[in-house]
C-alpha cells in the first residue's frame, strides 16, 4: 500500500444511502482532502462528484479507484466488507476505511461473533446455535427463547423477536425450511430476549485501540409507538442522556476492548469503524451484535456533531495504535435529532418517481438523501427517501427543527414518524 500523502488526499465514499451521503458531505469538509468521489450515490450528491458503479461491484470499484487515481477508499454497507473489499484494494496499493473480511466475519456470521463472545466473555444473551428446524423446535421448547436470527447477512431482514413459541418456532421454520434468505438462513440462532434501553456504540479502531463517538438511539418499527414491521431505521437521536461517561467507559472495557484483544491475538486485528448494538440492561450493558461499518441512521445522526476532522480518525485507524498519535475527539456542544421521511409502504411494497420538493437546509438542519435520483427533477427512488436531521442545545429544540423539515419537504406518499426522540 502507498505511503499516505499529508494533504490533497484523494477519497471515494462507497454507498449509495443517507450514510453515505454524510459521510461525504464530513469528507468534503476535511482539509486533507482535495477531492471527494461518491458512488453509487444518489441525488444529494453533486453531480461532479457521484459516479455509478454499484457497491456490490467489487472489480468495478477496484477500477474506479485505480482510474480516479483515488488515496483512499471509505466503504459504507456490510455486503462489499465481508466479501473482501478492502483486502482487494489493499492488494492494488489502495488504502481502505474498513476490516478486511476475515475481521468483518463480525457481522457477516452472528454464530462466529456469539462463539467469539462466549470465549472471550463478552456480556452477551444466552443463546443456541440450531443446524437443522428439528433441533430448533426442540430447543425453542426447552429454553423459551424467543429470538430468531439467520447466520448470514439479509439485509436487516434476517432477525425475528417472536412474541410467542409458536412465533419464534415459525420463523425458524422460515428460515431452515422455507429458506427465505437462502445460505445466510442454514444455520440460525435462537436467543434470549434482552429487555432494557438500546444505544449504538460506534467506534473508530486501529486493531488495538479505539475512539467512541457519541452514542446514539435509533428507531426500527415502522410506526408511532415503536408498532409496525422492522426497518432500516425510522429515526435516532444522539449524545444519550441515560448513557454517561462511566457507563460509556464500562462499554469499551467490557465490551469494544475485549473484542479487538481477541480479533488481534486470532491474527485478524480490527481496522475501520465498529458497531456495537447495546442494550442496557439491569444486569449491565450487553452486546446484541456488531456491525462492521457506520450505523444508518447514526451516522446522518452523529457525524454533524462531531467538530474534529474525521478524515483524520479514519487515516488512524489503517496502523496498528495509529489513533494513540491523534488528540481526543473533539465535539459540539449540540444534541441532534433525525427524522427519516420513507415511501408509504416501506419496508413493504411502495411506488416511487415522485418528484421532491422543499428541501430548504439552514445551518440547524440539513437533509441527507438516500432513495433520491435526479431526472432531471430530483425523485423518490427507495423506501427511505430522506433524513431530516435538526441540531440544537436541547432536544425539545433539535426535534421541533428536525420535525419542521420533515414537514415542509415534500413528495407524494410520504410517511415519518413524528415521535422521534419523544422521550429524550
């Protein structure tokens, strides 16, 4: 891999989601960084900067970045990191934001990262590993967990919190019978049911340390209330008023520290950003599971938060203890609230091509696109369409700006939930 120049820094971002539109517009901000690329992308990208290779188009996006002359790539979804993206453009010479894949097993196999936790005693649910839906109906009955999971990546689809056996017997018969997620459904977990509060830890690691940035709530259900089917994220907001600095600090010892001890001493050192679901529990924080990349909508949610140049954090992470070398992270004074505006019908079946309107940003409150296309109007392409995301020095001020966009943005069969951060 070249040695990295100090300063104009050439920087493609692969996604084509809100996160990848906010981590490029961070990218943008960094005075390292002479030029940003984007791809896919999606309409709230500049025209100069997206290009249209697709992010599971791993050869493609070796190519781009040989032919952009690119000095570093960002990768955003999970699919490109577990089948080895970055080991790819590492072999070309080309620096990589993210784990290799023998790292990114950590969300690509919930079976390796239960296992991992077990012998690495990481607080974590009980759980069964299940080969077969015989075995699995078996346990389902013996042990009362409620908690389905597929092994393998499915798009955030491969999880069920059944509210009875006959559920959780259900969806695993989905799974291993039906095979309604192909290969990522043969083999599954069942798990006890954690109740307590959610947070998401995201976390810059060089393989041996690692930098928290602010936590963050997110919302799944689909509707007001927390009802309705599981999303990719309806909203979140962030810093965590229940989530202090020493319940931050037993977080990272407990859990984000034992893990990158245990991936390095496997000869598989952490690098690039991990995420590690938590639910607070009575009992302590526990790990639900972790994630190999940049949370959505955490990311549109976090990063207007951070003041520090994360391009910097990014670089720190590619050496081992790289980020001991950089001052703490440096933040806003500021809370943050995001409201995600979908297309009537997600994550089911929805229309899209509607053009979009009203899209007026202010200092306080900047839109992030995701199912966005420029035709040349800007249209609705995707389920999750926008992220409206509205900072202040409280939260009844940050919501009340987050919810005003959200409102005066407009396209047909729009949909939000306006309870966002209701409790913060």
């Amino acid at each position: 891999m070249s040695v990295m120049k100090d300063t104009d820094l050439r920087v493609l971002t692969v996604d084509g989601g809100a996160r990848g539109h906010g981590l490029h517009c961070s990218i943008r901000k960094s005075p390292r960084v002479s030029r940003a690329f984007c791809t896919p992308g999606n309409g709230g990208i500049p025209d100069p900067d997206r290009r249209s290779v697709k992010d599971t188009d791993i050869d493609g996006i070796v190519r781009l970045a040989q032919d952009l002359q690119i000095d570093l790539v960002v990768v955003g979804p999970e699919a490109p990191l577990v089948a080895g993206i970055v080991n790819r453009l590492r072999a070309v010479g080309i620096a990589a934001f993210g784990p290799t894949a023998d790292a990114a097993v950590l969300e690509g196999s919930k079976i390796f990262t239960k296992a991992f936790c077990r012998r690495h005693k990481i607080p974590t649910a009980a759980f069964r590993i299940i080969r077969n839906f015989e075995q699995a109906e078996t346990a389902i009955k013996e042990s009362g967990f409620l908690v389905v999971k597929a092994d393998g990546l499915c798009a955030g689809k491969g999880v069920t919190v059944a509210k009875t056996e006959a559920g959780a017997i259900e969806a695993a018969r989905a799974l291993l019978v039906d095979n309604i997620h192909g290969p990522a459904g043969s083999s599954i977990l069942i798990e006890e049911c954690l109740t307590g509060r959610e947070c998401s830890i995201m976390a810059f690691c060089d393989g041996h340390n690692a930098v928290l940035l602010p936590p963050a709530r997110d919302f799944k259900r689909a509707e007001e209330g927390d009802r309705g089917p599981n999303t990719g994220g309806m909203g979140c907001y962030a810093p965590l008023p229940d989530v202090d600095d020493a319940l931050l600090a037993r977080i990272k010892d407990e859990i984000i520290m034992p893990t990158l001890r245990g991936m390095a001493e496997a000869g598989t050192p952490y690098h690039g950003l991990l995420y590690a679901g938590i639910m607070l529990t009575k009992q302590g924080p526990m790990l639900i599971e972790y994630n190999a990349r940049f949370g959505d909508p955490e990311t549109q949610t976090v990063l207007p938060l951070i003041e520090s140049d994360i391009v910097e954090y990014m670089l720190g992470t590619l050496e081992l203890s790289g980020l001991t070398k950089l001052p703490p992270l440096k933040l806003k004074p500021l809370v943050a609230v995001c409201t995600v505006l979908a297309s009537n019908g997600y994550p089911g079946k929805y229309e899209t091509g509607f053009p979009i309107t009203g899209i007026e940003e202010t200092s306080s409150m900047k839109f992030f696109h995701a199912g966005t296309v420029r035709s040349p109007a800007l249209v609705t392409s995707g389920g999750r369409v926008l992220s409206c995301v509205g900072l202040g020095e409280n939260f009844s001020i940050a919501r009340e700006r987050s919810q005003r966009g959200a409102d005066f943005a407009t396209f047909s069969n729009k949909f939000y939930r306006s309870d966002i951060a209701a409790n913060a």
